[in-house]
C-alpha cells in the first residue's frame, strides 16, 4: 500500500503536465471541431434564398450530420487504431476543411446535404478518439481533469462562436462572395494547418515521446501498453458496457435538446429583445455546462469517485429542467436551464472516467467499447432535437418534451450510480 500511495504526487504532477502538453491542444481541436458543427445554424437565414433551403432541409442536414456521425463512429476507431493518432489526426482533420469548402461552395439543397454528411463522416471518429488518447496517455487519477477539459472546450464554443459567426457574417470580402460563403471559407482554412501541425506535434505512443524521462515512462507503461484488438461483439457481451451506453445516450440527447433548441427557448421567453440579447441569454445555460464540468472534473479526480460524481448530476440536470419546464416563461425558468446545464456538464466531464474504474477491459476500456458508448451518445443527437421540434409542432409549446428530457436524465443517473459497492 505505501509504494501505491508514494507514486500518488508523481502521477499527480505528470498528470498536470500531460493536460498541458496534450490536452490542452486537443481542447483546441475540439473547439475548431464544434464550431464547424454548428456554425450551419447562424448561416442557415441567409442561405435559404440563394440555394432553397427550407427550414424542413435544414433540419434534414442537421440530421444528415447526425447519421453519418453514429455510422462512421466505429470505422475512425479501427482506422485510429491501426495507422495510430498522427496520420489519423492529419486526414480527419483535413477532411473538415474539406467539409467546410464544399458548404462554401453549395448551390443545391442536394450539395448542402452531401456536404453536411461528409462534415458528420469526418468528425464521426474524433470524440471516441480523444477518449481513448486520454485513456492511454493520462494518469487514471487526473483523467476526468483531462476530459472535463477537452469537453468544455464544447459548450466554451458555443458562447464564443455566435458572436464569431456573426462578426464574420458582417465581414466585406475581396471575392464579393456571399456573406455565408466566406464566413465557411474563413473558417474552413485553419483546419488544414492544425491538422499538419497535429502530425507533427503528436506522437503514436508513450516511447516515441523524447519528452517524457524514464519514470514518466514507466508511470504511464500500465495504460499506454497496447491492447489486443477487441471485436465490437465482445463488448455488446459485457452488461457494463450497456449501462454506460444508456446513461450517456439519455445525458447526451438532453445535451443536444439543448443545444439545437436553446434560442428558440429564450425568444418564447420574452426576455430579449434584440438578437444579440436573445443569443448571450441562450449562452447561460452553455457557461453553466462550462463550470459543471470543470467543478465535477475536480472534485471527481479530488476524491477518486465517479459513478456518484455522474448520477447525481444527472438526476439533477433532470430535475432542474422538469421544473424550468413547468415554470412560467421568464427568468426563473432561464436559471434553472442553467443548472440543468450545469447538471449536464458536471456528468459529461466524468463520465468517460466511469467505464475503466467499473472494470470494464480491466481498467482499460477498449477502443471498441469507446466506439459503442460513443455511438449510443451520438444517436441522442438525432433523437433530442428531433423530440423536441415534433412535439413542440404538436403541442405548440416546450413543456411536454422538457418533461420527457427530465425523465430520461433521471433515468439515466439512476442506471449509472448503483453499478456496484465498490468505490469507483
């Protein structure tokens, strides 16, 4: 026991060097990855005219990312494994230039949606991926740091890329192209610099890194070690696995309920009266996210906990927004959004610490399993917004999907917290 708790200040301070060296350009990538995703919505009102896109179309691309996104999930995780995180880095990085070159360039409905599906292609692969870096590469205790800081870099887009979208929209441009145009040319261009600049700066494994010395070396030997390849049936197998595949599904569709439906939210609140108000209003609840990740982070690494540190969360994510959901439109709706937020993020940022510390891969979760769990998350992004905007056509209001979104992240903290006794 001594030599295990001597090695705790040494893990500890590689562990804070690591998310400097490696996570925080990885939080970089994310950031440029989110903004690609989602600056289609600030350019949607004035595509429409110049190429007929109808707001039934944009929905359709919204979704055409999605479905691309869970069916590519699995391949990026073989190709990851087999060609390692440089060459893989270099080409799905470029592809999202590429992505935002063809949404620069559409004319049709039909290229609008091919460009959607291949931006949802190349970017299929990149959170499981950075999963499984992290694993690999990061001290088990300094993990969920680790992710709630590449996480965050999400929702941190979001607030920071409504006013870029804007500003580039507003842009005069020496090619007179329409203003949409240039604002995905402008933003297209930096991801074929990152992604060189990623092959050069990352490395395949713990030994080719010249800048670790020999006891960082063996500190991180455990997890870095490969792993035979796992078939996906082996992981379909393990009642652990699908576990944390359905709590983060049920987390993960309330996330993105939020994300795509959060302005609409606040413009039927009333409390905005221009868009500028109306977009930073919708912000609360993302710098909510922000700091629930970064709290629970902590406190889960602090305590060496996880489970608990994603099912409370979770439930309180859920009934926050049941009861923002019940509440008359206004302020008081609006903060509890934000804790519902804040509930969110807090179970995001640990969440990917759970499945190891369950003992699933014996403490080193598969690329496999990543891609699974992954997949499932994934598919709450077709089924959140799409639950939302049906039953708001429905009913004509947010409640009933709200309450729906409730119960499925109680649900979803419920089936996490009592895996087992045993502190994760």
């Amino acid at each position: 026991m001594t030599a295990v708790a001597d090695t705790k200040p040494a893990e500890d301070a590689l562990g804070a060097r690591m998310i400097r060296r490696l996570v925080l350009p990885l939080a970089l990538l994310t950031f440029v990855n989110a903004i690609d995703r989602v600056n289609v919505s600030f350019a949607a009102h004035a595509m429409g005219p110049d190429i007929g896109l109808s707001s039934t179309t944009f929905g359709l691309g919204v979704s055409a990312f999605f479905v691309a996104y869970l069916i590519f999930q699995y391949p990026h995780a073989a190709l990851l494994r087999r060609f390692g995180i440089r060459r893989w880095l270099l080409v799905t990085v470029m592809l999202w230039g590429v992505a935002g070159l063809l949404l620069a360039r559409v004319n049709t409905v039909g290229e609008f949606l091919a460009a959607r599906f291949l931006l949802g292609m190349a970017e299929a692969g990149f959170a499981p991926g950075v999963t499984w870096f992290i694993n690999r590469w990061l001290p088990v205790r300094s993990r969920a740091k680790a992710m709630a800081t590449v996480l965050a870099a999400v929702p941190f887009s979001l607030v920071i890329g409504g006013p870029l979208c804007g500003w580039m929209l507003g842009l005069a441009n020496p090619a007179d192209m329409a203003a949409w145009r240039w604002m995905f040319l402008l933003q297209a261009i930096p991801n074929f610099l990152l992604a060189v600049a990623a092959y050069f700066y990352f490395r395949d494994s713990v030994t080719d890194s010249q800048w670790l010395n020999d006891n960082e070396r063996a500190l991180l030997a455990p997890a870095a070690e490969a792993l035979p390849a796992e078939p996906i049936t082996v992981a379909l197998r393990d009642p652990r696995v699908w576990r944390c595949a359905i709590t983060w599904l049920f987390v993960m569709t309330g996330s993105y309920a939020l994300l795509f439906w959060l302005p609409q939210m606040v413009r039927q609140m009333n409390i905005g009266g221009t868009e500028f108000l109306i977009g930073t209003y919708a912000a609360l609840p993302q710098a909510g996210l922000v700091v629930g990740m970064l709290v629970n982070g902590w406190l889960s690494d602090r305590s060496g906990e996880r489970r608990w540190h994603v099912g409370v969360p979770a439930m309180l994510a859920g009934a926050a927004m049941l009861a923002g959901g019940l509440l008359p439109p206004g302020w008081a709706a609006l903060g509890l959004l934000t804790v519902a937020g804040f509930g969110i993020g807090a179970a995001q940022s640990v969440f990917w610490a759970v499945p190891a510390s369950m003992g699933i891969g014996n403490g080193r979760i598969s690329v496999a399993a990543i891609a699974f769990i992954s997949m499932l998350g994934t598919a709450g992004g077709i089924i959140g917004p799409t639950l939302i905007g049906m039953v708001r056509d429905a009913t004509g209001s947010f409640v009933p999907s709200l309450v729906i979104l409730s119960l499925l992240l109680v649900a979803g903290g419920l089936v996490i917290a009592p895996l087992t006794r045993k502190a994760a």
